[in-house]
C-alpha cells in the first residue's frame, strides 16, 4: 500500500482537495497497477509563512509530479484542478 503526502497552502476548497488526492490515487492505480481500493493518503494543509520556495517557482522541477499525473499516465490528462497547482 502506497502512502502519499500532499502538502498545499491552506485556503483551498474541499472539492479542490479532492480533486488532487484523486488524480493522484488514479495515476498510481494506472501507472503501477496497484488495486483501486489500495488508497492510503495524508493531505497537509500549510499556513503561507511556513512553506518557503524559491521566487517564481512552482516547488516542483519539470520531471516531478507534473509530469507523472499529467503526462505520464493515459487518462490523467485533465487532474480536474489547475495544472499549475502541481
């Protein structure tokens, strides 16, 4: 069983949320055919002053995340959430 940690910036909506813990889950159930009730997810939620990134960055390099839900894996195409919040 997987174990994924998210970390966002407070503020956003629940459906947000959930969007980006399912395109998460089902690039995993797609990309390394783990069984689609295997789901074990931890989303923390992080005050603006305590998360730091360079000026201009998104936090992620080109071949991060991004790429593994949205170009990686048939389907994920459309996370269901603004691409640049990978």
């Amino acid at each position: 069983m997987p174990l994924v940690r998210v970390e966002i910036l407070k503020g956003q909506t629940a459906e947000h949320k959930k969007a980006i813990l399912d395109a998460i889950h089902n690039a995993l159930v797609e990309a390394f055919k783990i069984p689609d009730h295997d789901r074990n997810q931890k989303l923390y939620e992080l005050d603006p002053e305590w998360f730091e990134r360079s000026p201009g960055k998104s936090g992620l390099s080109d071949g991060g995340l991004r790429g593994f839900v949205c170009a990686g894996v048939p389907g994920a195409g459309d996370p269901g959430f603004p691409r640049k919040d990978l």
